[in-house]
C-alpha cells in the first residue's frame, strides 16, 4: 500500500469563506492570495513556527506552506487547516484522520517522558478492550475492535483501518484493502456476522503495524487533542492527571472532558476556564479530584438509568486512586495497578 503524503483542507472558521495566504510564516509577510474554506488535498511543503513568535494560550502557531489549486505555494497558519496523511517528518506522525494542526503536537515540543502516555493508555485499555484483539459485536456499536475499541458504527474503526493501511504490508493488508475496506465506509451491519472479517481482524492483531496503528490513533485522535486542549493550558503535569483526562476523553470525547467534568469541577471553585493551576488558586489534586467526584456520580447514574453496572468499576477508580495520592502512577510493589476486581496494568514500565 502507498502512503499518502501530508495533505491539508482549509477549515471552515466562524462564516469566513475564505482565508489569506501569506508570503512567509507570519500575518507580518505580504498576502499572496485567497484560498476557499473546503479546499483540499493541498499538499504540506514546509512547516514553520510563526516567524516573530505570535501566541495564543502560550502555543506558538504554527504556519503550513501548501501547494496551491492554482499552482505555486503559500503559507496558512495552522488553526485555518486539517491535516491528514504521513505528516512525520513535519513532527505530526501519521494521522488516519483529518485533525485540526493547532491541537496537534509537533515532536519537538510533546511531553518528554513517553511512559505518561504509555501508562495512560494501559489504564484506558483495560477498561475498554484489553488487547489489539479485542473483539465484540454485541451493542451499538456493531463490530468494536482494539484495545480502544474503536466501533464500525461510530466511524472510528474505518479510521484505524486506513491508518494501518497507510503502512500495511503483505497478504493480509490487501485482504482488508480489497475485500473489506468499502465495507467498512459504509457501515455495512452484516459484517456483524461476517466471520472472514472476524478472522482478518484478529490475525491484524498480531502484526506490528495494527499495534503501531491502535497506538497511533488513540494519540493523533485523543492523546493530542486533549493535552493540547485541556492538559497543558492548565498545566497538569503528573501522570495520574494526564491519564484521568485522556480515559475521560476516551470515554466522553474530547469536548466531553470540558463540557461535563472539568470545566464544572473549575466553576465549583470560582476559578477562571482554562487557568493555570497555582496560578487560580487550585492546586491540580484539588481540581482533578472535583472531576473525578463528578465523573464517578455521572457513572453511577448511568449505571442506574441505563442497567449498565460495568461504568461503576470506571468512575471509583478515579476517585479511589487520587485518595491514594500515587500521583506519579507508580502502582504496587510491581507497579502494577488494579483498576477493577480481576484486572492489574503495569504503570511504572508500561
């Protein structure tokens, strides 16, 4: 399968129909042209953070040189574009979806220390699937696959699959790419029952590049939004808080973690939206554990309402674990944790 390069589409912005497209990396350089919200498949050239350091919530933008419908090239600040396609070598890694570039973060500016990310998503999977293998056909979802459990109804596992399909190799991927891939596009519910699916997915399971694509789309579709979004502009920095907002946003989506928990467990304290811990008078175990409360009572409920008591284990681990105070996710004498009766993760060499 070829990979697709780094290609961009203009995002639509309040009711603009169009947006600038400068000289250089900044609003300082002159304005070339126009380009029409919606336009894509424009091709990444170069990225380059914003030539005189303008920022917003303490991000530098970042500006995307595009080749253009008409011919030549362009530069487009990176809140204005989505971008799609193997963007490695612009430090956004391979992204199976389009993802708006300002929540996106670049390499060179990501949390140093992978084992926060790692041990994130250790918790988050045994709560959602457990394994690569994972596989289910019981609910709304249809077909769920992964240890994110991404569901044919939702659209989530069309993305992994064109996301392994960006670097799969070999019978198997042209299998999935010739048979099933169309199939997929269209939500078609009998592969419910299709057992040759069942069996292609569970033997994609054990190739390293489905194992790279899970890992891949829970960062590019969660892991990154939420700490441009949510983590740093508040700066949580132990990896307890970082795993509570990226379970959270796994399982409420990533505006979900704003909407519901963490930006009512701010207004419970008076403090600002999105302020700086310390600086708003909270400290982030205070603020987190709020969200947490708010989380396990909204869980409970659910669990309630809907006969669903497998939410309850979910929403007391939070709690439970922040009363623990194992800020630094450093588990038992193993370190390991159990996040529900049965079910042990390793977080301190996950």
């Amino acid at each position: 399968m070829a990979t697709q390069s780094c290609n961009a589409t203009i995002r639509s912005v309040s009711d603009i129909s169009h947006v600038n497209v400068r000289l250089g990396p900044g609003t300082h350089t002159e304005i070339l042209d126009t380009i029409q919200v919606g336009a894509s498949g424009l091709r990444v050239l170069e990225v380059e953070p914003d030539g005189r350091g303008v920022s917003v919530g303490g991000r530098v933008y970042q500006w995307l040189r595009l080749e253009l419908p008409a011919g030549g090239t362009g530069w487009v600040r990176d809140d204005l574009v989505e971008i799609a396609g193997d963007c490695s070598v612009y430090g956004y890694g391979v992204l199976a979806i389009p993802i708006r570039a300002a929540n996106l973060t670049r390499t060179d500016t990501e949390i140093e220390d992978e084992r926060e990310r790692k041990a994130a998503f250790s918790i988050t999977s045994g709560f959602e699937g457990g394994g690569y293998a994972t596989f289910q056909t019981y609910d709304a979802g249809i077909v769920s696959y992964g240890r994110f459990q991404c569901t044919l109804a939702s659209g989530s596992l069309e993305q992994l699959l064109d996301l392994y399909l960006l670097r799969g190799r070999g019978f198997s991927a042209d299998q999935l790419h010739d048979q099933f891939i169309e199939r997929v596009r269209q939500k078609d519910e009998l592969l419910r029952d299709d057992e040759g699916f069942k069996t292609l997915l569970l033997r994609l399971a054990r190739d390293p590049d489905m194992q790279e694509a899970q890992n891949e789309y829970a960062t590019t579709a969660f892991w990154n939004p939420v700490l441009r979004g949510s983590i740093l502009p508040r700066a949580i920095s132990t990896p307890l808080g970082q795993a509570f907002v990226f379970d959270t946003a796994i399982q409420h989506g990533n505006w979900g973690v704003e909407r519901d928990y963490l930006r009512p467990a701010e207004q419970t304290f008076g403090a600002a939206i999105k302020s700086k811990l310390g600086e708003n008078g909270l400290t982030e175990q205070q603020l987190l554990r709020k969200a947490a409360e708010l989380r396990r009572d909204r869980l409970h409920m659910l669990a309630e309402t809907k006969n669903l008591p497998g939410l309850r284990p979910r929403g007391d681990f939070w709690v439970r674990i922040i009363d623990d105070n194992d800020w630094d996710l450093q588990g038992d004498e193993l370190g390991d944790i159990e996040i529900k009766e049965g079910r042990r993760v390793q977080v301190r060499e996950p």
